[in-house]
C-alpha cells in the first residue's frame, strides 16, 4: 500500500445523498476477489449505457473528471451493504480520498484498511467545495494526513478526524497485519521472554503454530 502524508488534487464531485455501496459497485461484480480491474465497473449503472457504452453526462466520464484524485461527495456515502469492493473500486480507478460529511461506518472502516482516507467536513465548508467545483473545475485542494488538514485554494486549513492507528498505518503504507509483521522481532522476543503466558494461552484453546514459528515446545 502507497504510503499518504499529503495530496493534491482536484475534485470529481457527485452532489447525491446516501450513495450505497451498490451504486459505487454492483453487486454482479462482486464474483471476483482480485482489487485489480475493478475502477472501470465504479458506478457501472450511472456510468454506462445499457450497451456498456459510457453516458456522456456521467461526471467520470467527462475530461474534467479525468486526473482526480478527491472524489467530492454527498452525505452520507458508502451506506448499504459491507462489501469491501467498493472502496476496492475507488481505489483502482484512482481515488485516494472521498470527501463527504458523513461516511457509513462500516465503509469507512474499509477504506482506511485499503488506503482510501474518508474525510468527513462540516456542512458549511462542504458546500463551499461544492461551489468551488462548479466555478472552478480545475481548483486544487490539498489533504494533509500529517496534519489532519484540508486546505483550500485560498489557504483554509479545515481539521477532519480520524483515528490515531489508522493515521499512523495510512502514513506508514501499511495495513493492520503489515504493520504486526513491522513488530514481529518485538513479538517474539516477548513470547521468548514470557514461556508461561505463551504456554497458558496455548493451554486456553490457542494452537501452538500462532505464538511460535519455529515450532519449539
């Protein structure tokens, strides 16, 4: 996974409320478990005729769209079904970041574990990007994960939340489990260190295989 600290982009904004997980990516695409190809089916039924040509008016497919790297959202987005596809999707077709004033929370979860950073804004300042999309396409704003910042073409600095693990594992390019094998030395010093709590968790269901590789009784 890219590493984040900061982007700089501008933004493909959809104004709808309550985007599902089934509009960002259909449910007949979810037969595959690969990440890999998934950008062109994002919003497959807004984004394509029925004869899988794409509809002109559709904000992907117009050149203005194309190079973003914020997607602008309403609120509420990633509502719906737990599918882990759909920020799969964002990703591969290039987004790094959604901006929204609400995120599904399951969704969110998803997207910070793949390297997609959800950025929640207040009302105000979300309608504010909204106005700023349609005035000036092109307009860049920058998103600073270091210090937890939006900041707009006029030099606003806007705070949005997130987590500290997931600050740090987004920072650092990693996902849960990259980050645990980051530490393994520290892990099994410690399982070297204490054969009795080892042995208990063992004695408590756990197999022995889990707390140490090199198999030693």
């Amino acid at each position: 996974m890219e590493p984040f600290k900061t982007l700089t982009s501008h933004m493909v904004a959809i104004a709808i409320d309550n985007i599902d997980t089934d509009q960002i990516i259909p449910a007949r695409f979810l037969k595959t478990t690969s990440k890999s190809g998934l950008g062109r089916d994002l919003f497959a039924d807004w984004r394509y005729h029925t004869d899988g040509t794409p509809k002109a008016d559709f904000v992907l497919n117009r050149p203005e769209a194309q190079g973003g790297r914020i997607l602008l959202a309403g609120d509420n987005f990633g509502c719906g079904s737990s599918r882990e596809h759909a920020p799969w999707a964002l990703i591969d077709f290039g987004f790094r970041v959604v901006v929204s004033t609400s995120f599904a929370d399951i969704f969110r979860n998803n997207s910070l574990k793949n390297g997609l950073l959800p950025v929640a804004v207040d009302a105000e300042t979300h309608r504010q990007l909204f106005s700023l999309v349609e005035e000036e396409p092109n307009a860049q704003i920058t998103i600073d994960l270091e210090s937890q910042t939006l900041v707009l073409p006029d030099g606003r600095r806007v705070t949005f939340p997130i987590d500290e693990f997931s600050r740090l594992c987004l920072l650092e390019g990693v996902d849960q489990l990259g980050y645990l094998l980051k530490h393994e030395a520290h892990i099994l010093g410690y399982e070297q260190a204490h054969p009795s709590r080892v042995s208990t968790a063992i004695a408590e269901g756990g197999s022995y295989a889990t707390y140490n590789k090199g198999g030693q009784p």
